[in-house]
C-alpha cells in the first residue's frame, strides 16, 4: 500500500471511510477530472482494498454530488461556469450565518484558540509561506464554521466548501489580485472576539466577497474567451 494511504488510514475507522475520503479528495483536487469514468474494480486495486468498502463510498459520493451514475456506470459529476458562481453565492450566505453565530457562541477558550491560529497564518504571511498562510488560513475560518454550533448547517458550509473548491482547482482560479488581507481577518476576530455578529457579518462578508467577485470576474473573462471563439 502507497506510504500515504498507511498513514491516512490511521484516521478512519473503516475502510470505506479511508476509500470515500481519498475519492472525493481526488475529486476536489482534481486528479478526477469531471465527466470522468471510474471504474469500481480499478479503484479497488489502487486503494488496495475489495469493491465492497468502494461501491459504499461511491454511494455515498453520488448523494453529495461529487459523482452520477448513468446506466450503471460512474462519473465525477460536471461543473459548469454558471454552477460555479452560483455555488459562490450560496456558499457567501452560508459563511455569514456561521460567523454570526460563532460571534454570539464564541468561548473564552475558543477565542484563545481562534487567536493562535490567526497568530500562526500571520506569521506564515508575514514570512513569505503562502502554502502554510492557505492551510492556517482555511483552518481559521473552518475554527469559526465550527463554533456555529448548529450540525445541519456546519455540513452545509462544508458541502458548499468542498465543492467550490473543486471550481476553484478545476477552473484554475487565483484567489486575490495581490496579497491576501491580513486585516480583514484581525477585524473578523476581534468581533468575534467582543461577540459583535454585526460586525462579524461585516468583515466576513467583505473579505470573502473580494475573493468572490475575483472568481467571478476570472469566470465571466472564459465565458466572453468562449463566446469570442465561436
């Protein structure tokens, strides 16, 4: 077995959990590209595992549409330029109800921790890091998704999550015209911080919606290239 999936599998309680985790992982970074077939046998073989534990993660896969079934046989699901910025848009309003809430919920000790990681992704920018910045960046804002404290809506954001970042890897998006804010996140805590969801709701809000309007524009930029070359 890949040195990877020894390690990975050390986080899953069943295989089927290991094999649902590394599809839709693949999925998402685009190793699957859409459209694409997988073929059940196949990868049994590459996750050394039997089809059993992979007929349930497709299962599982095709519920969340990361993949269809047509006639029997299995496809990463299509993503469309329109889907994407429509998935954008639910995944804005999603984020704002989290942070409000988070803002209103947030613990003495969930500050703390919420700082240290703030603390860790500035240091990683402020030294040039980007690739540790984007981990301890998402890591901050999943910190906040969780502290919603409402289950339905934290598997919302996350589905919205996943599948946007899909867009983002397929349509090979970047993701700020410069540098990232820095202070936008400072303001974002410190209203969490002084449980102030207004405000909370505010720098959220405007920070992902620079991100947002920058994929858009990379969005509308293909279609017009598309449209141009008819």
């Amino acid at each position: 077995m890949d040195k990877k999936l020894v390690n990975i599998s050390n986080m899953f309680k069943t295989k089927q959990e290991l094999v649902y985790y590394e599809i839709k992982s693949a999925i998402i970074e685009c190793e699957y590209l859409p459209c694409e077939k997988l073929i059940i046998k196949s990868l049994a073989s590459k996750y050394n595992v039997s089809e059993s534990p992979v007929r349930e993660a497709i299962k599982r896969l095709i519920s969340e549409d990361f993949l269809t079934e047509q006639g029997g046989t299995i496809f990463v699901a299509p993503i469309s330029e329109i889907e994407f910025i429509d998935m954008l848009d639910v995944r804005l309003e999603l984020e704002r109800i989290t942070v409000k809430l988070a803002a209103k919920k947030a613990s003495d000790n969930d500050i703390l921790d919420l700082s240290k990681t703030l603390h860790v992704m500035k240091e990683s920018f402020n030294n040039g890091e980007m690739k540790q910045y984007d981990k301890h960046h998402k890591e901050f804002h999943i910190k906040i998704f969780k502290l919603c404290g409402v289950k339905y809506l934290l598997s919302a954001v996350y589905d919205a999550l996943e599948h946007s970042e899909r867009g983002i890897n397929y349509f090979k998006l970047k993701a700020w015209q410069s540098t990232p804010s820095i202070i936008d996140h400072e303001m974002i805590f410190s209203a969490i911080k002084d449980n102030n969801p207004e405000e909370a709701d505010k720098w959220l809000a405007l920070n992902r919606k620079k991100a947002f309007d920058l994929y858009k524009k990379q969005i509308n930029d293909m279609l017009d290239n598309k449209n141009n070359k008819r």
